[in-house]
C-alpha cells in the first residue's frame, strides 16, 4: 500500500520545473478554495426564501454535526497513524510552507468532502458535485504542491461519508432540539440586523 501511494503521489506531485500558471492555480485552490464552506454555511443560515430557510438551516445543522464528527475522528485517526508528510521524508517536490506534522487524514480534505456529501445527501445531488469538484481540486493540489500524499486524500472521503452517515443517524434524536437551540441564540445575537432586515428572522 506505501508503494501504491509513493506511486500515485509521484505521478502528480510537480516536476522540477512546473510551469508558473498552474503552481499559481495549485495554489489557489490548495490554500483558499476551502474558504467555500464557511461561505456557504453562513449564506444558507442567513439569507434564502422564506419557504426554504427552515431546511437550509436543517442542512447547516446537520452538516455540522457531521464536520465536528470528522474532525474529532480525523484526529483520533492521526494519533493512531502517524505518517510524515512527503517532504518530511525526502519525497517529491514541496511547493507550499507547511508544518512536517502528520499528513492523514488530510484535514482539508476532511472539510471539503464532508462538505460535499453532505450537499449530495441533504441538499441537491447537482450542488453536491460542484463540491465535491472543489474537493477534487484541493486534493490534486495538496499533492500537487508536495504536502499530501493521495491516500490522505482516500481517507478524508472515508471519514467524509461516516461522519455524515453518523449525521444522519443521530439527528431524529436531538436534531429539532439542537436547529431550535440555535436558531433561538441566533435571534437573540442577531436581533439588530434582523430588525433591519439585512439577514432574515
């Protein structure tokens, strides 16, 4: 399996001489496409029809749920299975700063394809791809740029797709209690631009 992922991480990790324009774009995608999430997740909260902001706020609630599910499992997994980072061992070509702590899972990665199966199973299948792109192309580019290896990339999927089956599953539990908690601290945060009508009630 480590042979499997030297090899896949060699075949997309850059060369010696990359081309300006995609350790640009590489960049880009690797340091602030992941800047979508919180994005999104403070859009749908905030603003949307009125007959579709309960289930935007649902989709909120329960994808975070799922995102500190995976977190918390992504650094259980990282204790457990320690592996150093492609450049901490001499492997590939580094292109972007970055600490040699462990590389799996990958956290990035974690984020964006919780993210995006979240979208595919709570909101639409069509927004859930555009997503799960965005996940694609961070992941590419974190190889890309020599600070992840593929596998990390593997395992941020895997811990994607239990942690929201864990949404799931927990949510007929507590879930109304948890959006009615939230949406209450909300009203009560938010009472001024709500008021005014720029974010709605």
């Amino acid at each position: 399996m480590e042979a499997l992922n030297q090899s896949m991480f060699l075949s997309i990790n850059a060369g010696a001489e990359p081309p300006g324009w995609l350790i640009g774009l590489a960049t880009f995608c690797a340091r602030y496409l992941i800047a979508v999430v919180p994005l999104l997740i403070i859009g749908l909260w905030l603003w949307g029809p009125r007959n579709q902001l309960t289930a935007q706020r649902v989709l909120v609630a329960k994808t975070g749920i799922a995102l500190l599910y995976a977190l918390s499992i992504a650094w259980c997994l990282a204790q457990l299975f320690p592996h150093s980072r492609p450049f901490a061992v001499g492997i590939g070509h580094q292109l972007l700063a970055h600490a040699p702590d462990g590389s799996y899972p990958s956290d990035h990665g974690t984020v964006i394809f919780t993210f995006a199966i979240a979208f595919i199973s709570w909101h639409r299948v069509g927004s859930g791809m555009v997503l799960m792109l965005a996940g694609v192309l961070i992941a590419w580019s974190r190889v890309y740029l020599g600070i992840h290896w593929p596998l990390d990339m593997l395992g941020a999927v895997l811990v994607g797709m239990l942690s929201c089956l864990f949404a799931q599953i927990v949510w007929p539990f507590f879930g109304s209690r948890l959006l009615q908690f939230l949406s209450s601290l909300y009203r009560t945060l938010f009472a001024f631009p709500i008021s005014k009508g720029w974010v709605r009630g």
